[in-house]
C-alpha cells in the first residue's frame, strides 16, 4: 500500500492528526482570549473526519493487510470511527463554552483529538500490539484530560484514580497479551493467533493459556468498568471535568468494547473455550449492581456513571450469545449509547456552567436537587435531558429503544432466557431512578423562579446528541444496516 | 383516503407540539381542542365508510411502508372491527376531555399538549397491525399519564406516578419477551400481528405456545386490569387529574382488553391440550376481578376510589366475555369495552365536580348535594344508573350480551358473577343515596353547580349512552362481524 493510498484510506486520522499538531503549535502565539480559535480547528477537523467517513459509505468497505497486517478498514472500524468522532465533536463543542479564556486550551485540545485518535487506531486495528498502542494514546490523554482542573481537588483525584486503575488495568492486559504472543510462537496478528489456537487447542486449554485469558478478560474488564472492576469509573467519573465525563463513558469506555469484540470474540470462537458462564455471571452482577446502586445516588454525574456500568453490563451479554444479531445489537447500542451519555453528561455540564456563573462558590452543582424545575428554569435543557434519560431506560421511540430491542430480542433468540429475563427487569429498575430525575425537573417547584440562560455552545452540543438519539430511534434502518455489517465482518 | 389513519394519529401530535408553546391558556385549549376535533370528524367519516360486513376483507384503510426491513419491522397501519369502535371512542372522548378541562388553571399548554400525545398514543395502539409500532405506541401512552398524574395530581401524587409507571412498565416489557418469543418460535421474518398469529399454531411445542401466551397475557392483564394486578390502579385513579382519569379508565385500560380480543384470542385455538386450562384462568380471573372489585367498592370511603374499583370490576366482564368465547360473549365484551369507556367517563367528570366545588370525595362527609347541584345531580344519576346496568342504557345491552353468552360455556362461572351484579347495584345506589340525597350537609358551604364547560361534555356522554343503549346497531354490528371472524368463535 503506497503512502497516497494509506492517507487517503485513513484521512480522518490523519486530518486529526494535523489538527492536533497545529492546534499546539498555534497555541503557543496566541493570547488566552484568542485560543477560542483553536476549538473552532478541532471541530472542523472533526466534521470532516465525520464527512469523509459518512460519505465514503462504509457497508461493504473491506481493506486488509494495512501496514504489516495491522490494521484494517471494515464496516466495524468505520462505525466506530463514526461513533468517536462524533463523541469528541459534542465534547468540543461544549468546551467552547466550558473552557472559554482557559490559558491551556491548546493542552486541552490537543489532548482531546490525540485521544480521539488513539480510539480509532484501536477501531481499525487487528493486532495485538497496534490495539495496545492506541489503548495507551487514548489513555494517557484521557487520563490528563480527566485531571485537568488542576486546581480542582475531585478533578485530581479522578485523574490519579483514572491514572493508576488505568494502569493497572494495562499492565494486566499487556501481560495476557504477552502470553498469546508467547504461546502461539510470535504471532500478533488476530485472526492468525486464533487460527493457530483452533488448530493447536491444548496449547490455549494449558494453565497459562487459561492464565493468559483470565488476564485479558481482566484488563478489558477494567476498561469496560464491568462489575468487580468498575470502582474507578463512578469516582472518576464524578470527579472529571463534567464533559470529560461524557468523553470517557461515552468514547474511551467503547473503545475496550471495540478491541474486546475483535480479541475476545474471534479469541473465543477459534479456541472453542467455553466461557460463556463467565460472562453470564459478569453480565448479570455487572447490570444488577449497576442498577441497583444507581438507585441510591443523589449526584447526577454518579448516577450516570452507575447507569453507564450498567449498560455496560448489558452489552456484554453479547459474549454469551456470541450470535451475528447479537453483536449487530451491542455495536447498535454502542452509538447510541454514545449519543445519550455524552448528551446526558453535557446537559449535566451546561446546568452546572450556568449555577456556577449564577453563584461561582455553588458546590456540587450536579446534585439532584439543582435539577427541582428545571423545565421551567430552562425548558429546552430540561426536554433534552428527560429524552436522554429516558432513552438510557429504553423508551421508545429512541434510540435507546431500538439497540435494547435488538439486543434482548438476540439474547432470547440463543436460548438464554434467564440471563434476558435478569436484563428485562434490570432494565425496568432503572427507570425508577432516570424517571426520578424527569420527576424533579418538571415535578418539584424551582429554587428561583429566574429563566436560565443556556450558552449557545451547549444547545449546539446538546442538539446534536438529541438528533442522533433520535434518528437512530425513529430511522433505525441506516443505523441497523450498518450495525449488522460490522457485526458480519467478525464471522460469528 | 390513503393516509386517513395516519392523519388521525398524527395531528393530536402535531397538536400537542403546538399547544407546548402557546403562551395563554385560550390559546391553548383552543388548539388543543381543534386539534382533537380534527380526528374525530375524520374519524367519523371513516366510521361511515367502514365496511363491517367485509370479513374477508379484514383490514381497511392499511397503510405499509417497510421501515426496519431487515428485522422485517413495518410502519403498518390498519382497521377492522375489532379496532374500529374503539378509536371512535377515543376520538370521542378526548376532545370531551378537553372540555371539561376547560378551566385548567396550572400550565394549561403542557396539560392539554399531554392530552393530545395520550390520545395520539393510544389510536397508534388501535391502529398498529406490527408488533414493533404496537408497542411503541404502548409505551408511549405511559409518559403522558405519568406526567399528568404527577404534576397535575392529588397529595400522594408521586407515589401513584411512579407505581403506576414501574407497574405497567414491566407488565409491558413481558409482553415484549412474548412478542420476542412469538417472533422466534414462529421462524416468520417479520413482525406483522396477523401473520404471527396465523403461524402461532404452527409452533411445534405446546409449552412454548402457553409460554408465549401467558407472557403476552401478562402485558394485558395488568393494563385492564384484573385482580391481582389491579393495585396500581386505585392509588393512580385517586391521585390523578379528573381528565387524567377519565382517560385512564375511558381509554387506556380499552387497551388491555383490545389486546386480548387482537392477539389472544386468535390464539386461544392454537393451544391444544392447555386451551381449556387457559380458558378457565381467564374465566377465574374475570370472576374474581368482578367480585373482588366489587365487594371492594362497596367498602370505599372515597367516592373516586369507588369508581375505581367499579372499573377493575367492569373490567371483568370484558374478561369473563373473551374467556366464554362464543359469538354473543365476545362481542358483548367488545361491547362493553365501548360502553364503559362512555360510562365511566361520566362518573369521573362527576366526581371531579364534586371534588373541585365541595373540596372532598368522602361519602360520608357529602350529603344532599342534589339540593344544591341538581344539573350534577341529574347527569351523574343517569351514569350511575348506566354503571349498574339500567336497560336502555349501553351498559345493560353488553352486560347482558356477555353474561347470557357466558352462560352457553361457563354456566358456573356466569353464575358467580351475577352475584356481583346485585352488588354493583347495591353500591352504585348507597352511595348515590349517601352522597347526593337526604338532607344537605351544611359544613359543605356553597356548592357551585356544572360550569358550562362541564355540563355539555357530561351530557353528550349521557346522550351516547342512551342512544347506544336503545340503538347499540351502529357498533354491536362492527362487533359482531370482528368476533365472527375470530378463529374458533362459535
């Protein structure tokens, strides 16, 4: 492949790459005032990232062997890429206003679209180096982004928990990897390790084969924030910058599902390890805990995070099933579970933007109680986030409907009625806590009868989560279509 | 003529975004009301060129556009004798709805823009012939109930909102494992209700058809409801906004029944050695729905609680009607589904007066408001005569169709469930008797009677109810024709 056709298959990640480049050197001669201009780099760079992957098409798109066999272009790696790009677009636009005059917008930035980079290297790679390496580009940005109010002292804490769990967790993961890479004589490649595990079965069924699963499981489990290894993700989450939040749940989270269906699925299906019962338990505790601690929270930004372990939980049914429509259904709830958490943790930002300029010593500005009418203190915030919620509880006609739809109808479909009965009325559960929210916006009368100014930066971001969750609800074909090739491209 | 369905269900919703964002309360209750005008006159016209005697023909005016094609989901609309009667009513009752409303004082644009999205959700459940669109638009009618109880209602409003919205929320999702079940076990690409019922009898194993069945069941019965699962019920009802309730029971719970004579009975023949295992559930359900409700509402203390449980109660029929299926129980259940929606709107526009001029529901502390309201007097007596079953009134005509009919094939059951009938006259006339006779309570001050607003919604109920009482052609034909055609109706 020559470098004209490498650019042009991978011109969002290179457009990106620019971007993030320009944006820090840019940066450097510009005043704090001035370095708006910088967010307005990142968002074209991104838009036309999104155009070119849009526009492109890719449902039959098939490019193997990119560089040594590590990367590839395929339905599932453009879907991803889709779903990234437009993950960091909604963040960028909201830190227009979030970070407006911060002298270290260049930082923050450039961190954002390196990250995001680093999570589309991981969409298209199909080696276990290459996915490592975009796992610890995304990470290392992330993990500044998630402290970077360095003044604030929740911020730093999620960012050395975010830091030292993320670690952990790679370490773990480099170490299973190091034991495939050891067991099948040097190979990195994917489909090449599971090929030479399915024809070498007793190599993987050995102690350190098993060994070497168990520490892949765990390292992906940490970065799913599946239950036992979720602990960081409600502190981080709480603790980040609140658009951040939306970055890590609804970004880097999905990237280790990214990876994890590429090694764990096509691991699994050559090796013929039956470890289905696993992920049943770890599904079930994962979306039960989820849920149920979820119920108890009084801070949004912690509520949401349980609510992301659990549909966490829920889209890891998909390693039960292990069917082509039940990873048509867990890539569909990926999207659209990006849409309603980062508009969801946006809408929670844009709130606590506006108290803070109210009353700049306000605390906890995402507690229940700041959200007592807030239909009538802003009427549009308020209908955005009763949509996103009730979306994440799987109301049609959103798109959190359609992707549990598809998910559970797949579940059912591979005989696994307990494990969709356990889902069904996990998922009944949690609308006591999002119809709670809904409840004290519209319900509860307002702290102050005063109108509520929303920036226009927010409205943008959070307007383009609600078209997405929306047009994935209400026109799923495209959506589904698509879902359903990438889902093809694994050959469950 | 092509799009009329559509029409029909999308202008309340077209009118519910309008009236969010009027600024006065005329303005919105003037859009509101044309907005739910529109489809009743469209719905009347195409009542008139429905043609009931087309069995074969099932479904008129079907609109078909492929929309998940690869799940084999289509946005597919139609209607037949089954649906038909019931979406005149729903017509009928929300704009009626409006009316008496009229007054509404706290946030008139949402209150009236979460009318027209219930009514607009409940013709998509009458409509819909794909399961996928059918329980959309089931799901969407649990919102702006939610909302209307929990902003609009009484003391111990968010406890009745949220039970009710958890409640009906898992019974929906059940009913959604049914359907997912359905889907699979037939082996049938698509999610077309008349196709799937046509293959259910095809499924090889028995267990996983009454499997299937009960699971669907389940969804149906908490939303009619039957005793046991009718707890949501009263504390929504009481809590609830009189137009909130009037919808409630006039159209949201015609959506359990209507489930059952769309989905279920068609199957009912395709149970082989369970159908009548499955027949006599039904059949004791419904009996201890009719008893259990109506000892119930003997008991209450408040008048609205009363009503409720005269609901569950009425409820039953329509269950003790399906389970005797044969042609006279089946359509007089239909019947009765129609009759009671007219009915029981009356008595809770009754009670809401009360409620809004003398500030309380308990029997025992009204008294002799005949005296001082006689036009509420006059209108509520008639509903409650309707309610027990006084001939001429519509609600004899489906009672009578269903227990005679039930009789034919539960004659033990029938039995049982006249008993209730003594007992539904008993309480309706006690407190009637308690509440609006006998010497005026005078701690009650001043009373106003009916606004105009609230007379002539009240009184056009009244007049239907007669008028289907004397006539009951009109609908009893389009019912009669829709259970004939349902497989195995005798």
């Amino acid at each position: 492949m020559s470098i004209v056709d490498f650019i042009s298959q991978f011109a969002p990640e290179v457009i990106l790459t620019i971007a993030a480049l320009a944006i820090m050197l840019i940066g450097l001669g510009l005043e704090a005032k001035e370095k708006r201009a910088l967010g307005y780099i990142a968002i074209i760079s991104l838009v036309l990232g999104i155009l070119i992957i849009v526009l492109r098409g890719a449902y039959e798109l098939q490019l193997e062997g990119i560089i040594a066999d590590s990367l590839t272009i395929d339905p599932m790696s453009q879907f991803f890429k889709l779903t990234f790009l437009l993950v960091s677009l909604i963040v960028v636009i909201a830190s227009l206003k979030e970070y407006d005059n911060h002298p270290n917008q260049d930082e923050y930035y450039t961190l954002i679209m390196l990250g995001t980079i680093g999570m589309m290297v991981v969409a298209s790679a199909v080696d276990i180096v290459t996915i490592f390496i975009g796992f610890e580009l995304a990470s290392i940005s992330t993990y500044a982004l998630a402290g970077f109010n360095k003044k604030d002292r929740s911020s730093m804490e999620a960012g050395i928990k975010y830091f030292i769990v993320g670690a952990l967790s790679s370490a773990l993961l480099l170490f299973g990897l190091s034991y495939l890479y050891g067991l099948s004589g040097g190979l990195t490649n994917i489909s090449d390790i599971a090929e030479f595990f399915s024809a070498n079965p007793t190599i993987i069924q050995s102690p350190f084969g098993i060994m070497a699963l168990v520490l892949i499981v765990a390292g992906f489990g940490f970065k799913m924030a599946l239950v036992p290894f979720h602990m960081w993700a409600p502190d981080t989450y709480q603790g980040a910058p609140t658009v951040i939040s939306a970055l890590l749940a609804a970004g880097s989270k999905k990237m280790a599902f990214v990876a994890a269906f590429r090694v764990l699925l096509i691991a699994m299906i050559a090796i013929k390890v039956d470890i289905a019962m696993v992920f049943t338990i770890l599904a079930i505790i994962t979306m039960t805990i989820g849920n149920v601690v979820a119920l108890s929270q009084r801070s949004l930004k912690r509520m949401l995070a349980y609510s992301s372990v659990a549909q966490a939980g829920y889209i890891s049914m998909v390693f039960v099933v292990m069917s082509p429509e039940a990873l048509t259904g867990a890539v569909l709830y990926v999207m659209s579970h990006a849409f309603m958490k980062t508009g969801a943790f946006i809408a929670v930002a844009a709130l606590g933007y506006m108290l803070l300029r109210e009353n700049s010593s306000a605390k906890d500005v995402d507690h229940l109680d700041n959200f007592a009418g807030l239909g009538k203190r802003s009427p549009f915030l308020a209908f955005s986030i009763m949509i996103f919620l009730f979306a994440l509880s799987g109301i049609p006609p959103t798109a959190g409907f359609v992707s549990k739809f598809i998910l559970f109808y797949s579940v059912l479909e591979g005989g696994f009625v307990f494990l969709v009965t356990v889902a069904i009325l996990n998922s009944a559960l949690s609308l006591y806590y999002y119809a709670r929210v809904v409840k004290y916006m519209y319900v509860l009368p307002p702290s102050s009868s005063e109108r509520l100014a929303l920036p226009k930066a927010y409205s943008l971001a959070i307007l383009v989560a609600l078209i997405g969750v929306l047009a994935i609800g209400i026109v799923p074909e495209p959506f589904v279509n698509w879902a359903a090739s990438a889902a093809n491209v694994l050959g469950l | 003529m092509d799009s009329v369905l559509s029409l029909i269900l999308f202008i309340p919703l077209i009118g519910a975004a309008l009236t969010l964002f009027t600024k006065t309360r005329e303005s919105a209750r003037m859009i509101a009301l044309i907005s739910s005008a529109v489809p009743l006159i469209l719905t009347v016209i195409i009542y008139l060129q429905f043609n009931s005697g087309l069995a074969f023909l099932k479904f008129q005016f079907v609109e078909k556009i492929s929309w998940i094609s690869t799940l084999g989901i289509n946005y597919h609309l139609g209607v037949d004798g089954v649906s038909m009667p019931l979406i005149l009513l729903n017509a009928i009752l929300c704009p009626l709805t409006i009316i008496y409303a009229w007054g509404e004082n706290k946030q008139p644009n949402q209150f009236f823009a979460l009318i027209l999205v219930l009514q607009a959700g409940v013709f998509g459940v009458f409509m819909a012939l794909d399961f996928f669109l059918f329980y959309i638009f089931w799901e969407l009618t649990l919102i702006p109930l939610y909302f209307l109880i929990s902003i609009w209602g009484g003391p111990n409003k968010d406890y009745a909102a949220i039970k009710f919205f958890i409640y009906t929320h898992v019974a929906s999702l059940v009913m959604l494992l049914g359907i997912f079940a359905l889907y699979f076990s037939t082996g049938v690409n698509t999610f077309e209700i008349p196709v799937l019922l046509q293959a259910f009898a095809g499924i090889t194993s028995p267990e996983m058809r009454v499997a299937i069945f009960l699971a669907l069941f389940f969804g149906f019965l908490v939303k009619m409801p039957t005793v046991p699962f009718h707890t949501w019920l009263p504390d929504a009802h009481v809590e609830a906004p009189t137009a909130g309730s009037v919808l409630l029971a006039g159209v949201l719970l015609k959506m359990g029944g209507y489930g059952l004579f769309r989905v279920l009975l068609p199957m009912i023949d395709g149970l082989g050695p369970y159908r009548s295992d499955i027949i006599t559930l039904m059949a004791v359900l419904a009996v201890v729905s009719i008893l259990y409700a109506t000892f119930a509402a003997l008991a209450q203390k408040d008048l609205k609680k009363m009503v409720a449980y005269s609901s569950v109660a009425h409820m039953g029929y329509v269950m003790l009607g399906a389970a005797a299926f044969n042609f006279m129980s089946v359509s007089g259940a239909m019947f009765q589904q129609f009759s009671h929606g007219l009915i029981t709107a009356v008595l809770f526009m009754s009670v809401g007066v009360i409620q809004h001029s003398v500030h309380t529901r308990i029997i025992s502390d009204l008294g002799g408001l005949a005296d001082r309201m006689p036009k509420l007097a006059f209108l509520m007596m008639a509903g409650f005569m309707a309610s027990l079953g006084l001939p001429a009134m519509s609600g004899f005509v489906a009672e009578f169709l269903v227990l005679t009919g039930s009789y034919l094939t539960l004659p033990v059951f029938a039995l049982l469930a006249m008993v209730g009938i003594v007992a539904t006259a008993g309480y309706h006339l006690w407190a009637m008797q308690r509440a609006m006779f006998g010497s005026y309570n005078e701690k009650l001050g001043e009373p106003h009677d009916l606004a105009f607003y609230e007379m002539i919604p009240m009184a056009i109920l009244v007049l239907l109810i007669i008028f289907f009482g004397v006539y009951p052609a009109p609908v009893m034909d389009v019912f009669e024709y829709a259970s004939t055609i349902i497989p195995g109706v005798m």
